[in-house]
C-alpha cells in the first residue's frame, strides 16, 4: 500500500520544489542567463507530467532522486511565475 501524503507534507514537497526553480533562477538571472518562452512552457509541461505520472500510478516509485507530485507541482507554479514576469517585461 503506497504512502499518503499529510498536508504538511504536501505543502513542505510544494515549497521545496518551488524555491528550488526560484533559487536556480535568481542565480541564472545574475550571470545573464535567460530561458525563451518556448523552453519555459516545456519544462513547464514535464514537471505537470511528471505530477500526473505521480498522483496516477498505482505501482510505489522508489529510488534517490523520486520526487512527489506536490514538489512537481510547486516547480511548474514557479516556472509559470518566471514566465509571467518575463512576458511583463517585454
């Protein structure tokens, strides 16, 4: 039987997976660098698939590197927040 999540672990899996985009794209902005709208709604629409993937499968995903939906979600939300700013600045 898989594990459910509590809610605080649903928000604490969303908020890392949200500050981590952010960090990562704070730091990229400093050095000058940029992601195209294009590349940005693609990431954006892995990290919704990789939740999808996870909130739907039945079978336990194990491994190091498994991330829960939650913390999928989170980094597809920033993705949209850094989208959004940069339409806003054009």
């Amino acid at each position: 039987m898989q594990h459910m999540p509590t809610k605080e672990e649903i928000e604490r899996d969303y908020h890392a997976g949200y500050t981590r985009v952010m960090r990562f794209a704070e730091q990229a902005h400093r050095q000058g660098w940029h992601l195209t709208e294009r590349q940005l709604v693609r990431e954006i629409t892995h990290r919704e698939r990789a939740a999808q993937i996870r909130e739907k499968s039945s079978l336990p995903i194990v491994g190091p590197d498994v991330q829960s939906a939650a913390w999928h979600h989170g980094q597809a939300d920033a993705l949209r927040t850094i989208l959004r700013e940069q339409r806003e600045k054009e």
